[in-house]
C-alpha cells in the first residue's frame, strides 16, 4: 500500500523543494520505520532535491496481525480474512497510518518552519491503486471540489488478459497547490469513503474525528452528505450526531446534508458489529423536525419583524447563509454583510450569485470586510444588527472591544446575538466532556453566564435584554442555542426605567 506526495516549488520560491521534510517532521536523509497494530508503516524519501521533493508512506499490512483477537464465533471468520487486498489497496487503514505517522502536519504545525505550514504548495499526490467501485466519476467528485486536479485510470483485472475488463481499482494522481495540511486531511477522510469500508470497529469519536478533520471543507462540499454516511459506515446514529454537529457548526440544514439514497449499493460490506448491523437494518424512525439551523434563522428573523427593522447588519455573515434569507424578504431594504475574511466574502458572492443577480436585489446587499472588534463607521444608524454564532469565536479579553464597535460605535436600534448553551453538550454523542462544538470557539457559556453577560452590556449601553431559547430544549440543560434580543432604551424608557 503506497502513497506518494511530490512538491515541486515555482521558479524563484524563497525555500527548496526539500522543506517538505520539515513539514511532515520526517528527515528526508533517513528511512523511519512506524508500527502499526496492524502491521508497519515507512516513511522514505526517493528523491530530495532543491528542485522536487517526494515523501513516500509505505504501509505493509500483516493480515494476521489484522484479525489477531477477533471471536471466531463472527460470522466473517473466514479465509478471506488473510487473503485480500489490504496489504496493496488505499483504504481506511492507510488513513489511520496517515493520522498517526503524520499527525502534527495533519493538524498544520510546523515549530521550524510556521510560516511554510500556512503556504498553498504546488503538490501531486500518487495512489497506484485505490479501491473505487464507483469508478473515475466517484473519485472526481469527492477531490474536484476541493481544488484537485483529478487523473483517475482504471486498473486492469490482468494486464494478460485485457478481455477481462477493468477492475473497481483506480491509479488516482491528484494535483493542486494548497497547504500540505488540508490535502493530507483530503485523504485521511476521503480515502476509506471512496473504498466504502471501514476496517475496524466505529466508536463514537469517529464523530470528533471527522468534524476535527474536515471542518475546514466538509460543510461546503457539494457531496458532504454522501461523504459523511460512507465515513461513518452507515451507522445511523453516528451520521445523525455528525450531521447535526455539522449544522450547529457551519450552519449546513442536516435536511440538505441527509439528502441522500439509503439503497447505495456501493455501501455494501461494511465491516459492523452485530449491535451495529442490528442498527443498520432497523434504523430508528424519527420525525422530522426543523434543523437548528432552519430554527435559529428563524427566530433571528421573527425578531427582525417584531423590531420592524428593515435596514439589518449581518455581522459576521461567514458565507452567506442568513444574507440569501434576508434577500429574499421585501421587509428588509438594506441588508450588510460583514465579515473579517476575505474568503468566506467571496464564497458568499458565488453563492449568492451576485454577479447575475437582478440589479434591485443587488441595489440592497453590500458586503465589507471588516473586524467586529474595531469601530466602523460605516455600520452606524441602522435598524439592527445581528451576530449569529459569532461571539463565541472572539477571544474573551477582545469582547469588550466587541461591545464597544456594536453597541458603543454602530449603535443599532435593536441588537441580535445568538450562541451556543454549552449546558447541553452532554446530550452531543461523541462529544467529551469540555470539548466545544467547533475546534474555533473560543468559549461557550452557559444560559446564566450569558445572561450575566448581555444584562452587563445592556446596563453600560443603554439597551433593555430579553432572551429567547432557540432550538427544541432539554428538559435539564435548556435549549441547544440561546438568543439575546436588545432593543435600544430611549429617554422616556430610560425615566420609567429609573
């Protein structure tokens, strides 16, 4: 089982090509040697040059050390247990080799070289063969989107006997400048969907594992549900909690991210427990109910009409998401987006297509890049301002800053902030004790230290606070997410107030 990773750096780079070595912590001089439970895997370098660099990861997997320990009561103990195409084809096992052996350039650390770590690097990646009975289709549609360029050939059942046809085997050559980190978590997470099979039991924190991993991408991929069953091995609570998680974090509706066929026939032969294959064939029959997504949005703009507000600040507006709503209500006549990054602005444009946008509805939408922790006075005399799950993403010690650009410096008539209950993140499957909901959140408050601090704000700028829970609540822990509703105190308020 192979994979090869080449960097060839564009003509005058400040840096050689054999900084590659730095990157995945492996001396490019040397031939490092990792045990696996199943087997050993070598990291060795073919070539190390100023000009191009290749870092190979040889797994070789040992079939007996694979089943070692498994009942021989399972229903699966059978020769083809030793005899299989494990030891030569890319699949979950060498995903779990990729996120041992390189597990601090998975998380895109680099103490030497910091600055490399964060730069997009001209790469090709080589899997001589990947198990795909979906074909060259199923491998373009999962790393295309992502910003490869896909060469995926079919290999021969036997190159003696091309009557034969061609095997559910692919020779996979992705190339694409991005950091080495995000393709590395491309193939930790696509390489066992693509196979359609996981090769050791799924526990819960294969949740953690994938919301860690594919945070950065997951929520915009085009194939996201498709992706997320097939990782999960169909295992229905598990894809439930992930896509649940999925849209607490990137406000992804679960309902478009579920939206895919149950009789996928390319699922077929996961390796499952029989409490798991029992959960497979009997899946729990759930009402459908309003995603928390659909929910907050909701609620934020129920409390946009109460406000009769009709020109609204999305800070924060990320890609766009809450902007398309706002756009498509009259009610509202001019809507701003504003956000710090640059990127998420420009994903927001596509997707709302505003280049082909009819010029009325482009007339109301402005969207500026701007940090909510600096006063703006751009954003000074509207209606109202919303900050949807935004907050929890700012450093505690900058809130203050916050505070005074929103409530001291904009100065809306009415102020929406919405963020998680962290008191109900014992009922996230998968979730450990203390872990947030994103690896981004900085905090995430409870219902009374929410509280505590919105009356605080409410009391230094003049606003009165009311507080509306969002999402179906526990009948212990509260709601998922929490919303505070300010509304600016005139001079008569202000009077009765005293």
């Amino acid at each position: 089982m192979l994979l090869t990773i080449t960097c060839t750096p564009p003509e005058g780079a400040a840096w050689p090509a054999s900084d590659l070595g730095f990157l995945l912590h492996k001396n490019p001089g040397r031939v490092q040697a990792f045990e696996q439970s199943y087997g050993t895997a070598h990291v060795l370098y073919p070539e190390a040059s100023e000009q191009r660099c290749t870092a190979a990861l040889l797994l070789e997997v040992d079939p007996i050390r694979l089943v070692r320990g498994r009942s021989r009561n399972t229903p699966d103990f059978s020769l083809g247990q030793y005899v299989n195409d494990r030891p030569y084809a890319a699949s979950s096992l060498l995903s779990v080799a990729l996120g041992s052996v390189f597990r601090t350039a998975l998380r895109g650390r680099c103490e030497l070289r910091p600055e490399l770590a964060q730069t997009a690097l001209p790469l090709r990646i080589e899997l001589p063969a990947v198990p795909c009975k979906g074909g060259p289709e199923a491998a373009e549609k999962v790393f295309a989107p992502l910003g490869w360029e896909v060469s995926a050939t079919p290999l021969p059942l036997d190159p003696a006997f091309p009557e034969w046809g061609e095997s559910h085997y692919l020779h996979v050559v992705l190339t694409g400048t991005m950091r080495l980190a995000d393709a590395l978590s491309h193939l930790y997470v696509l390489l066992p969907v693509l196979d359609g099979a996981k090769h050791y039991w799924l526990a819960a924190d294969e949740v953690d594992k994938l919301i860690r991993t594919a945070a950065g991408w997951l929520a915009e991929h085009p194939e996201r549900a498709w992706i997320t069953r097939r990782y999960l091995a169909r295992r229905q609570s598990l894809v439930r909690t992930a896509l649940a998680r999925l849209a607490e974090v990137d406000d992804v509706d679960p309902e478009q991210l579920d939206a895919v066929e149950d009789n996928d026939e390319s699922d077929a032969g996961q390796e499952v427990s029989p409490n798991e294959a029992k959960d497979l064939a009997t899946p729990e029959a759930e009402p459908r109910t309003p995603s928390l997504a659909v929910a907050r949005r909701a609620a934020v703009r129920a409390a946009l009409y109460e406000a009769g507000a009709h020109r609204v600040l999305d800070l924060g507006c990320g890609e766009g998401v809450l902007l398309r709503e706002l756009l498509s209500d009259r009610m509202f006549t001019e809507i701003v987006g504003v956000d710090v990054s640059m990127r998420a602005l420009n994903i927001a444009k596509r997707r709302l297509r505003l280049e082909r946008m009819p010029e009325r509805m482009a007339q109301r939408l402005t969207l500026l890049q701007g940090a909510l922790t600096y006063t703006d006075t751009r954003l000074r005399g509207y209606d109202a301002a919303v900050l949807m799950e935004v907050i929890e993403h700012v450093d505690p010690p900058r809130l203050g800053a916050l505070e005074h650009a929103v409530f001291g410096s904009a100065a809306p008539d009415s102020v929406l902030i919405t963020t998680p209950n962290s008191e109900i993140n014992v009922r996230f499957e998968g979730l450990a004790a203390g872990e947030f909901r994103h690896d981004d959140h900085r905090f995430e408050w409870t219902r009374a230290e929410f509280a505590a601090w919105a009356d605080g704000v409410a009391a230094r700028y003049g606003y009165a606070v009311r507080y509306v829970p969002i999402g179906t609540p526990d009948p212990e822990f509260g709601p998922p997410t929490q919303m505070a509703v300010f509304t600016k105190l005139t001079c008569n308020d202000e009077k009765g107030a005293a």
